[in-house]
C-alpha cells in the first residue's frame, strides 16, 4: 500500500493524502462503472474541472492525444477544458468518486 502512512496516536489505520487545494467544489458524484463501461462515447470538454478519485479497479481518462490511468487509492484532476472521456481500465467494475471544481 505504497504512500500510505498510520497517523499519530493511531492503531489499525492506514491513510493516504489524495489531494490538496483544488478550488471551489460544485459538486460530486459517486460512480459504478462495469466492464467495458464509461463515456460518453465522444469526447467532451466543458468549463469546470474533474477531481476523479478511483476507491475500486481502475480507470482510463482519454484525451486526444494522451491517456492517463487512475489506479486503486489513487487521484486525478482533468481539466474541463480539454475534450476527454472516462473508462473502466479493470476486468472487473470499477467505482469512482467524481468532484466537480471551480
């Protein structure tokens, strides 16, 4: 469990920082996505960011020149602005908390 850490006056307790200062939250979802899942199907862009945070499997954010895969306990904040499109990277259904930032 690479980067995580037990706190002080902690027992049985593993953590980890996923991530500092982002902005300002709109909102944030959690998502279910089975195999060969995700989307939307072309890619898209829009003003506010994405903060995607993967709790299970693995996901693959596409953009048009660059692919970058979120692990297992790990964090990722796409620019809005550039076009992309989010899938599950597992043989298995991957779960993702998405935050949407100012």
């Amino acid at each position: 469990m690479k980067d995580f850490i037990t706190p002080p006056n902690h027992i049985n307790f593993l953590a980890k920082n996923l991530f500092g200062e982002m902005g300002q939250i709109i909102n944030g979802s959690i998502a279910y996505v089975d195999l060969n899942g995700g989307g939307p199907t072309t890619k898209h862009s829009h003003q506010h960011n994405h903060l995607f945070i993967v709790t299970e499997g693995e996901a693959c954010v596409e953009f048009e020149d660059e692919t970058v895969i979120i692990h297992k306990d790990e964090a990722y904040l796409v620019k809005g602005t550039r076009l992309h499109s989010v899938w599950n990277n597992s043989n298995g259904k991957t779960v993702m908390i998405g935050i949407s930032v100012k």
